[in-house]
C-alpha cells in the first residue's frame, strides 16, 4: 500500500531529463557560485520526479530531497566541518536572503532565511542554472511561524535544505545557520575529537537575536530544531532564550558523560571529549525540569547513539506540553534515521505538533 501510494505520487519532471550532476556555474547575488557534485554516479534524469505532498496543493522537488537524502546518509561522531556548499539554494532557484548575524566575540556567522515560499517550478530552476537567473527575494505581508534548523557536527547548513522543501510551502519561514569554523562562518579552528564547543551556544544565541528582528517572523511562534549535536545545542538555546516558543529535538542526550560511555565504545580508537566549559545547567538533563514550553522529542527505535532511554528520560522530566515520536525500527539519523527514512510523515508529525500548540502559546503571549 505504502510503495503504491508513493509511485502515484510522483509525476515527470523531465526538463532537465539530460542534465547530469557535474560542474555547474551559477550567477548568483554574491558573484558566481560554483558548486560541484563530483563521484556521485548518476545523472539528474535518475533523480527527475517530483513529489506531491499530503494534500496535493504544492509540489515538492524530489530531485533536491532525494540528493539531500545522500548528503544526509553519513553518520558521525564528532565535528567535521566543511567550507563548501553543496547544493547552495540558488541552484534550485529558492528564494532566501543572507542575515547578519553577529556573535558576541565579533565572529561572523552564516546565515539563511528562507520565507514560506511554494518550490519553483522547472523552468525557474533552469533559469538558474543555465542562465544566472534568480528569483527576487518577496515574503508574505503577514508575519509567519518560523523554525530555526540546527546543523550537526559535519558539514554545514546546506545539509538541511530540504526542510525548506518541507516546510516552506506549508507556510513556515525556514532559517539555517553555520557554527564558527563551518561553511561561510568566520574561520575557527576545531579539534575533530570535541563533540562541541560550548562557542556554539553564542553562535545560537545571536542568530536568535537577528531572526527575531526580521518582520516576516511571527514572534509569538518560533521554534528551534536541531538533531543530535544540533538538538542539545538548540534545548541549551531555547532555555537561554524565553522568545523561543517551541524546542523540536530529534535524538537528544541526557547529558556528555551518558552519551561518551556508549560513544567510546563504538569508537575506542577515538579520543572523544566532551566540550570544556560547556554550562553544566545547560545539559538537557538539567534544563528539563524548569523548561514549561511545549517540546516535540523524536528519536528511532533502533537509535545506538542516542537511545531511546536518553529521550524517554528527558521526556520524564519536562514539566508543559510535550510529545514523545518513537520511529519503528528507526537509527539515530542519516537515510535510516527519523527524518529521512519518511521524510513526508516527519514534515506532518512536525506541522502537526506546532500547528495544536500554535494557539494555546499565542493567547498566553
């Protein structure tokens, strides 16, 4: 029934049925942009198709998700920061613009917002490909919720284009950032064996400030994501930050020295540390009992990193409106992990939470 569901749902997106994944030149606000796909094996035609959401209003490109999906398989255990961006959104002619964000130590860090927007059709994609030829930045009159999208601890913030195609069209603006020494960042060095650096919590922390001054932000609905590294660092961010009414956590710790025991054991040849500094009350497992906003916890069944106990507990502890989202025979991220082994179901499970909480939290503001 699911395979059957998911063939008609696919219609032929054959403009670009002879273009393959290779070098391409794009013009884009900042010059040119040059973006490569190099080793991968297969040419857009093998990606060609786009997929019509849950309730047939907007089509939504399988060919970004699915190459997102192979940027995503990989799974790591510390940080492994890349400079280059691939995809960048302009290759697929999505609108966004480049905040200025700031941090408290005066570093530069990356980032994008993406107002609710439906995806381009092909020939707007075509356009910026072959031609330079970009969409001009527009936003809705009324402000819109808006989820801020933690990277993890390897690549950079491209990583996470497909919840643009996942949540943009639904009516969220979708906001992506880069760590210090990640993308486009301001150049940090960065010890390959650290989980994280407590830096990245000032990283969060003025990327909040630059998204609450954007007036296409409903302020009374803003939500954080992140997964693994990234949802630690997004609880610590929404903690510190009373603005933040909702924590999305995909995989979440209890805390460094629960997570290192079963770490250290799959990898005994690594010398994996916890970040110095780190604020101890800024362990999920300290920040639960006093966080009364609501919380969505998403975590796979089969998840070795971050089990499922680690996710139970701190739903345990956390005192307003939460969820607990168990994903059957779920990992802990990557193509068999919660997000993308059902990419289309998270994107509800998520608008589903945000959408039954959305008026209880605004009527309290």
């Amino acid at each position: 029934m699911k395979d059957e569901k998911l063939k008609n749902g696919f219609t032929s997106f054959s403009g670009i049925s002879n273009s393959r994944f290779e070098t391409v030149n794009i013009k884009n606000r900042a010059g040119t942009l040059r973006s490569r796909f190099p080793g991968l094996g297969f040419r857009i035609s093998d990606l060609g198709f786009r997929l019509t959401n849950h309730d047939s209003r907007i089509p939504i490109h399988r060919s970004l998700f699915t190459f997102l999906m192979i940027l995503m398989a990989a799974q790591l255990l510390a940080l492994k920061p890349s400079a280059e961006y691939n995809p960048h959104p302009d290759m697929f002619a999505l609108i966004h613009k480049d905040l200025e964000v700031i941090t408290s130590d005066r570093l530069s860090i990356a980032c994008w917002f993406f107002p609710a927007q439906d995806m381009p059709e092909t020939s707007a994609i075509l356009a910026a490909r072959n031609e330079g030829i970009l969409p001009e930045y527009s936003a809705a009159a009324e402000p819109k919720p808006t989820i801020v999208v933690a990277n993890g601890d390897a690549g950079n913030m491209s990583n996470q284009i497909n919840f643009v195609v996942g949540f943009c069209p639904w009516g969220y603006n979708i906001v992506l950032f880069d760590w210090r020494g990640f993308g486009a960042s301001s150049a940090w060095e960065a010890a390959s064996d650290q989980l994280c650096y407590k830096e990245y919590l000032w990283d969060y922390a003025a990327v909040l400030d630059a998204v609450f001054e954007q007036p296409e932000v409903d302020t009374t609905r803003v939500a954080v994501y992140g997964g693994s590294t990234g949802a630690y660092l997004s609880f610590a961010a929404a903690a510190a930050d009373e603005r933040v009414d909702f924590a999305l956590l995909r995989a979440i710790l209890t805390d460094f020295e629960d997570v290192l025991v079963g770490l250290r054991a799959a990898k005994p040849e690594r010398n994996l540390q916890a970040p110095a500094g780190y604020p101890e009350k800024l362990f999920p497992i300290n920040i639960a009992p006093d966080f009364k906003r609501p919380v969505l916890l998403i975590v796979g069944e089969d998840d070795s990193v971050t089990p499922l106990w680690m996710s139970e507990k701190i739903y345990s502890l956390l005192p307003g409106k939460k969820e607990l989202w168990i994903v059957p025979e779920a990992e802990h991220g990557g193509e068999k992990g919660p997000v993308y082994s059902d990419f289309e179901r998270f994107t509800q499970k998520v608008d589903g939470f945000l959408s039954s909480q959305s008026e209880e939290v605004s009527s309290e503001k």
